[in-house]
C-alpha cells in the first residue's frame, strides 16, 4: 500500500471525530497533516448555573510520512511533535488530560527505529497533576508489510492502525 493512499485513509478514518487540518507548520518543521480533538465534560448541581465540576482532554496528532525511517530522523520527528504538542498544551484546573500523537507511515523502518518507538515513554504531570497530566504516544506503519507498532502509550493508535489496515481474515 502506498503511504499516501493510507494517509488518506487514516485520515478519513480520523475525521469522524477530530478536527483534521493539512499541511501543518510547527516550528522547526512541517507535518502533511495533523488531528486535532477536544472534549468537555461538566457536571451541575441542581441547575446549569451551579456547576460542580468540569473536566477538558485534548488529543493533538502529528502525521509524519517517509520513504526510509532511520534512528536520527524519528528522534528529531519525536522531538518535534513533543514540542508542537506541548505548545499547544494549555493547563488549567479543568485540564484533565492531553495526549499528543505522532503516527508514522513509512515504506520500510529500520530495527533499530522500531525498537526506539517501542521505548519511547514521555509523561508530564502539571501543578502535582492538579492541572491535568499530558502523555505522549507514538505509532507507526511500515507500508510495505503492513507491519504495525507502538509504544506503550500508543495502544490505542495502534488498534486504529490495525482496524484501518490489518488483513481481514475471511
């Protein structure tokens, strides 16, 4: 599969709930695209005005497309979809939680890149996560096998990738 009929598809996959935009530029670099989601939760007391609690989660998810991902260049596409993502990390006493997402497409991935994205672990707790927590999650694709992984975090990335893309069996 080519990785930009499956970006395609991710995305479309993706656009039921989040806020697509395309052609994202973040400082220090670019992403073909990016998905943007937002919840809110409230709760009243007796009637609207009297609001007991309210809690947010944001989900802010970096696409990345390649031909040949090696060592370098995932670290330097983690290190930019980390800083984009906590750029856009705004805590406050109603922030629950934001995870910030790259998801990789790319034709062939070296083994020493898979076992980076297998390892990468990032959590970020704000004000003793009195103001929320941020958590980083990263998924990738090699196009060529359909081979699908992630980080621990990423489990969720994962199961879409393999919903999207993993045979069916008949």
């Amino acid at each position: 599969m080519d990785k930009n009929e499956a970006l395609e598809k991710l995305l479309n996959a993706y656009s039921h709930n989040y806020d697509i935009t395309r052609d994202v530029a973040v400082e220090g670099g670019r992403f073909p695209a990016a998905a943007f989601f937002f919840l809110r939760d409230e709760h009243y007391l007796i009637r609207r005005d009297k609001k007991f609690y309210a809690t947010e989660q944001h989900d802010y998810t970096y696409f990345y497309l390649t031909e040949h991902l090696d060592v370098e260049t995932l670290r330097s596409q983690i290190a930019l979809s980390k800083s984009a993502g906590l750029s856009e990390v705004k805590p406050h006493k109603e922030h629950m939680c934001s995870y910030v997402t790259l998801v990789i497409l790319a034709d062939v991935i070296d083994p020493e890149a898979k076992k980076l994205i297998k390892r990468t672990r990032f959590q970020k707790n704000f004000r003793l996560a009195l103001h929320g927590w941020m958590e980083y999650h990263i998924a990738a694709m090699e196009c060529s096998t359909l081979d699908i992984l992630s980080n621990p975090a990423g489990r969720e990335v994962r199961k879409t990738l393999e919903g999207n893309f993993a045979p069916r069996a008949k």
